[in-house]
C-alpha cells in the first residue's frame, strides 16, 4: 500500500451523492453529536417550513414512510445531509480544492460554493419536488454495461440517464418501457438493478417539469462559484457564466449525469484525497476503480458507513475521515470535530 505521506497533503475534494443513495437514519448518528452537522440539518429543515417537519421525522425513523424514496422526501433529505457534511469538513478549517456532485449532489455543492443562497436552496428544493412529484411514473435502471452496448436498447423516453463508469451506467424512463428494457437486457445476460427513484430523472419525460422550474430559477441570484466545482453535466469545471444561467439549472432533472467522465478528468488534472461527503459510499466504490486511485497518486475515503443504522459508526467514520485528512498533512481544528 503507497504510504500517505509520500504524497503528503493533497488536496481535498468533497463527492456528493445523488437520487438511490438515500437511507434511512442517514448521519443520524452525528445528530446532536456534531453540532456544524446538527445545525445545517436544522436549518434546512426549517427553511423547508411545514414538510421539514416531517422530512426530519422520516429520516430519523428506522421505520420511514413509503414515500422516503419518492422525490419528496429523498431529494430534501440528500440534499441536506450532503450540504451538512460539506459544512461540517469546512468547519474543520479544510477548504476543498473542489466540489463534485451526482445529481442532486450539485446542488448541495452549489450552495456550499455560494451559488446561491441556502434559502433559495430550500425555496427551490420546494418547488423542484412539487413539480418532479406531479410528474408520470418512472424510474432509473443500474445496468453493467457500456454505453455503446445499452443503445439497442433505448426506445421512446427511455435513455441513457447517467454514465458512472466505463461499464456502469443508469437508464431512465417511464416505468412500463422501462421493465421492458429491463426483461430484454436481463435476457440478453446483462446485470440489471432497479434503482431507489420512483421518478425518471435525467430523461426527456421531466422536460415539462423542468420548463416549468424555470421560472424559479430566473426569479434566484446566481453567483461565480467561490469553491471550484466539477459540474457532472458539463464533465468540466463549472464556468462563473454557467453558473449564473437559470436554464443550466432548471435542466438538471433532464440533462443526464456524466459522474464518472468528469470524475476522471478531474483526476486527470491533479492528485486528490477524495471525500465522499454523503451516505452510503456509492461514490467511494466508482472513485476506488479510478485507474488514479488504484495507483495511488490519489485516495479516496468516506465520511458515512456504507449501511447507515448504527450511531456510533457514523461517528467514527467521521473521526476516521478527519485522522485521514490529518495525515494527509492538513492542520485540523480538532475542537470542531464531533462537538
């Protein structure tokens, strides 16, 4: 194993997850323990207004509802547990080299870039969920294949949704075609899995919806980004220009998510201590295939268990993630982690 300190002090570089990574209990366990964590997660909460309400008590239910991983409650929630992770490692006196998100994950590095406000964070998360829920059936497919070899398979609004990896790659679409893709790729010998979306995010069927977050977006100031970030839309750093464009952002929800193209150009550019800042370390496994980290120029860890549920193992992923980044070379205030 190459010796950390023969690379000392990397760069840090927060990944932030999106739609399927959600679970219940996510960083729970930091809740009250960590207290830049317990009042980003607080905040958002409020901003949200009433549904906060009850968006906290599902996620901090081992029990949640059956809508946790409808666009209601699993992009709020996403959203606010990446954003709390990302305060909580700034708060260490880390400031990342740059942010990148998948999907949803975008948005909570745009806030934490200064984007736009924390606030109209939270308005437009609002808006963005009524109009996606008001949306028609659907879902995204995993499939473990290339894109080339997944385009015989594409039909009507089912589409290439996300490129992952070279052979990781998310279709989307509405729910009927969907299965039908599903029962030809599995037929055909290629491993497929439903992911946690009820809607087809990143297809043509959220075109309408994304016209109609429009407006919102128009009605927001944009800013440059303070922070550098990788956009996964763009497979490049995310330009002060595009930033402040509405219809960048109104788009997301259609536009498909390019993680692991951008990933490795990122990579390509310099060598990074990589962090997952968000639950389940999906992210941590495509960024461990990198042939960058596989070498050892770069690292990555992750700030959450893969399984959430044990309180004390979120806490001592975050201890961990800290003791990395120390070791990297980084000074870290150490009064501010888990207090």
């Amino acid at each position: 194993m190459p010796n950390p300190q023969e690379n000392a002090k990397r760069p840090v570089v927060l990944l932030f997850p999106g739609q399927g990574a959600q679970q219940a209990l996510m960083g729970a366990g930091l809740y009250r323990h960590a207290s830049v964590f317990t009042d980003a997660m607080d905040t958002v909460f409020r901003l949200l207004g009433q549904e906060g309400k009850s968006i906290r008590a599902d996620w901090l239910s081992g029990d949640p509802s059956d809508l946790f991983d409808d666009v209601t409650r699993a992009q709020p929630l996403l959203f606010a547990v990446n954003y709390a992770l990302g305060r909580t490692v700034m708060s260490w006196g880390i400031r990342p080299a740059a942010l990148l998100g998948h999907s949803v994950g975008e948005l909570a590095a745009a806030a934490l870039a200064g984007v736009f406000s924390l606030a109209d964070a939270a308005r437009l998360m609002t808006e963005r969920i009524k109009i996606l829920a008001d949306t028609p059936p659907g879902g995204m497919l995993a499939v473990a294949a290339s894109p080339g070899e997944v385009e015989r398979y594409l039909s009507g609004h089912v589409g290439i949704g996300a490129v992952n990896a070279p052979r990781q790659v998310l279709l989307a679409g509405p729910a009927g075609p969907l299965a039908a893709a599903e029962r030809r790729l599995r037929a055909d010998g290629f491993t497929c899995r439903m992911a946690k979306a009820r809607q087809a995010f990143h297809s043509t069927l959220l075109s309408d919806a994304a016209e109609r977050s429009t407006p919102g977006w128009r009605q927001t100031e944009l800013r440059a980004p303070d922070l550098t970030i990788w956009s996964a839309y763009r497979g490049a750093v995310l330009s002060s220009d595009l930033a402040r464009d509405p219809a960048f952002w109104a788009r997301q929800p259609v536009d498909p998510v390019l993680f692991g193209p951008t990933l490795e150009s990122m990579l390509d550019h310099g060598d990074y201590l990589l962090i997952e800042a968000g639950p389940g370390q999906g992210l941590t496994t495509l960024a461990r295939r990198q042939p960058a980290v596989t070498s050892g120029r770069s690292a990555v860890a992750a700030m959450l268990p893969a399984r959430a549920g044990d309180p004390s193992a979120d806490r001592a992923a975050v201890l961990a993630v800290a003791e990395r980044i120390s070791t990297e070379g980084h000074d870290i205030d150490w009064d501010a982690v888990l207090k």
